[in-house]
C-alpha cells in the first residue's frame, strides 16, 4: 500500500518548496498538480482560446496530453510529448490555470492521472482539492497557508531572483484575484479538509515547516 502526504492551501504559500523537502526526506514522490493545470493553461494560451470560452476551454484540454516524468528527482512536464516545464512559471499561466482550473472536463481529466500517481506511489502530493477530494483518504493532510502580503513578497523575491521583472502590488492583486476564484468555484474549491493540519507560515521558516511535518508523519503514520 501506497502512502499519501496531501499539501493544499492558496497559491504562493510555499507547497511546492516545501513539499519537495519533505519529499527528499522521506523519499517520496513529489507530485505538483497545479503543474499539470499550468501545462493545459499553456496549451490553451497558445491556441489562444479566450478565458471565457467554456466550450473550446473543454474542446482544447481534451487535446492536450499531459505526463509527468522525474529527472534527477524533479518533476518535469510532457505536454503532447514536450518538456514544458521551463514554461509554465509564469504569472500569465499561473492566472490562466486558474481559469482552466474551474473546468470540468478539465478537472476530470487530470484527476484520474493524480489518483493513479497516488495508488501507485508514495506521495507528497500538492494543490487545492488533494485533501478534499483527489485523496480523500490521504494519511496525512496538512493545509499550507500565510497572509497575502507575505505571500506577495515571497513571489515578488523568486522572480526577482530568476531575473523576472515584477511589481509587488500587482503580485498580490493577482494573488488575491486567484485565492477568490480557486476558493469559490463550483467544483473542487479549495478549501481546507475536516481533517487537514492548519499550518501558517507567515512567521515560520521553510525548514521549520518542512521539521514539522515530518515529525508529524513519524508520529501519526508509526512509521
Ligand atoms: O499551485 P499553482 O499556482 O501552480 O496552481 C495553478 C492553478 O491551478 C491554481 O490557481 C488553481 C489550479 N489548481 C487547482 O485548481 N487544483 C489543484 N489541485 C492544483 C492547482
């Protein structure tokens, strides 16, 4: 048997970062879900489907394969058989994924590919509705959050640091923007699960995150 870290919580948190940690520690695999929502946005993007457009939203992800592959441990991924993934960290993807995201033909299709990874595998598995709905069953859950400030700023410094030019305020206004839209659509909102750990790491350091959920694991899976 399989066992199962979900990570959820609002974007710019600091899951990815973390949940890699945990997943090096552990061995584990560490599985991105909103990768795979931002390889289908970059397939939308350029086909230049409009972010209103229901129909061709469902008619474009339908043509758009979306694998994951590991390299050196990191997750990389194939989209219709090429490696996306130098392209998919933008803020343009990133506000289209959300769009893509409230999809559900959309959320269907990469649900299966989630839960499949997950029966397989060990996993540390983050997004927004992996506690509540793709592993429901999860061992462990935790729901990553911090204010959006904080968020904004940790955002701010990554693309700065890549080179990226950014604006701080429109950083948050877009962080805002995508917490309302991933927390009130109608289908798999985020939000966090009955029986997830709360952790805010507005005043916490990444490695005491990363400490405290591995002590978690070790206490609560005995293992
Ligand atoms: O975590 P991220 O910023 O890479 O995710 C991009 C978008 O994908 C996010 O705004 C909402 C969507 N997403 C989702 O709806 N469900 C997931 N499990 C993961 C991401």
């Amino acid at each position: 048997m399989s066992y199962n870290i979900a990570i959820d919580g609002p974007a710019g948190a600091g899951k990815s970062t973390i949940a890699k940690k945990v997943a090096r520690n552990l061995d584990f695999i560490y599985v991105d879900t909103g990768a795979m929502y931002r390889a289908i946005a970059l397939y939308l993007l350029r086909n230049q489907v409009k972010t209103e457009n229901e129909e061709r939203i469902s008619h474009f992800a339908k043509l758009a394969n979306v694998e994951l592959t590991y390299i050196n441990g990191e997750q990389q991924v194939i989209l219709n058989g090429e490696n996306v993934s130098g392209f998919i960290r933008t803020e343009q993807v990133g506000n289209m994924a959300s769009v893509a995201a409230k999809n559900e033909d959309v959320r269907a299709q990469l649900l299966d590919l989630q839960r499949n990874l997950a029966q397989r595998e060990n996993v540390i598995m983050d997004g927004r509705d992996i506690g509540t709905h793709v592993l429901p069953n999860a061992d462990l859950k935790i729901y990553l959050t911090a204010s959006s400030k904080v968020r904004a700023n940790r955002r701010y410094r990554e693309l700065q640091e890549k080179g990226m030019e950014c604006n701080l305020e429109e950083i948050e206004q877009d962080i805002i923007t995508r917490d309302k839209q991933d927390m009130e659509r109608k289908i798999a909102p985020l939000k966090q699960a009955e029986d997830a750990l709360l952790l805010d790491s507005s005043d916490m350091t990444i490695q005491e995150v990363v400490d405290k959920i591995v002590v978690l694991y070790h206490e609560n899976c005995g293992r």
